[in-house]
C-alpha cells in the first residue's frame, strides 16, 4: 500500500491550532522564567540590604567601643567623631529603607 493511496484528512492537521498551541505553551513557560527571575532579585536585594545594615552596624559598634588595634590607625582620634556621624546616618537611613517595606 503507498503513502500517497491514503486518504488523509486536512481537518486533523490544523496549522492554527497547532502555532496556537506551541506559542500558549512558549507565554507560560515565559510567564514562569520572569517570575522565577523576579523573586531572585527581590531575594537578592533583601540580602543584600541585610549584609549592608549588619557591616555598618558592626563598623559601628567597633568605632564606639574602640575594639582596634591603635597601630592601624593612629589619626583615628581626629576622625573618630567624624565617622560615627556618618555611620550613625547611614545606618539610620539603612534601617529606614529596611523597615520601609514592612510599613506598607
């Protein structure tokens, strides 16, 4: 029996269909990857948030209670009221932007 000697129906192999399908199937798995992609980078920045408010809390902490060795920095007097200004500053707008979001 040849190939040719079968009688096919068009009405089975709807290209519409089938490109409908294959670009429905394309949208979801799209959909999935930026969702994906999405919470990655909200992760990512949390953490990030976190590791920064903890170093300057820290660097915070070691200023004020002078834990350091005086050989590293032997100006650091001079400066020192200078820095916990700054970091006090920098750690109050830190833990604004931290708690920012559980205020909303």
């Amino acid at each position: 029996m040849n190939v040719l000697d079968k009688n096919i129906s068009y009405s089975n192999f709807d290209i519409k269909n089938h490109i409908q399908k294959k670009s429905d199937t394309l949208k979801i798995e799209e959909d999935k990857l930026k969702d994906e992609i999405s919470y990655d980078i909200t992760y990512l920045k949390n953490t990030l948030r976190k590791v920064q408010l903890a170093i300057l809390i820290l660097f915070f902490v070691v200023i004020v209670l002078e834990i350091m060795p005086k050989e590293l920095l032997r100006d650091f007097e001079t400066y020192k009221s200078d820095t916990i200004n700054v970091l006090t500053i920098y750690t109050l707008i830190m833990l604004y932007l931290d708690k920012r979001k559980e205020w909303k």
